[in-house]
C-alpha cells in the first residue's frame, strides 16, 4: 500500500458560450451607473478648436512662466551661494 499511487482526477473545463456571469465594469473601481454618467458628461463636454487649445496654452505660459523662471533662478542663486560658502 506504501508504493501505490493514486491518480488525480482530470480536470474538465468548460466551453467558453460568451454569456456574461458579472459585468466587469466594476472591475476598474467604477459601477456600470458611474460609466453611463461619465459617458453623458464626455456627450456634454465643450469641444475646442486646435487654435482655442493653443491659445489657452500660450496663455497659461505667460502666466505660469514669470513663477517658473524666478524659481529656476532663485535655485541657480542659491546653488551659487552654496558653491562659494562652502568651498
């Protein structure tokens, strides 16, 4: 009785029919309501032309680039400041 071996039982899988069990819409963190609304407001959003979209962007340059440039430079100053105090 040591030696015998006992056979495993076979595994049968069944044939994929394409019947949905669960959505698997839930499976991305959102339930199928969430998606029809998200669909709803994309339906609902302001479309813009490519002129309108890279005017906003040259727009937020000219506000944001001042901010950007005096921090750049005030990191250039304080690693100046540094390279000379410490060496």
């Amino acid at each position: 009785m040591v030696g015998k071996r006992k056979n495993k039982p076979k595994v049968v899988y069944k044939q994929d029919d394409g019947r949905t069990v669960y959505s698997m819409a839930g499976l991305e963190g959102k339930t199928p309501e969430q998606l029809e609304e998200r669909d709803r407001q994309r339906k609902r959003a302001v479309k813009v032309t490519r002129k309108e979209r890279r005017a906003m962007i040259a727009a937020a340059f000219q506000v944001y680039g001042p901010v950007l440039l005096i921090i750049v430079v005030g990191f250039g100053l304080a690693g100046v400041l540094l390279y000379f105090l410490l060496r």
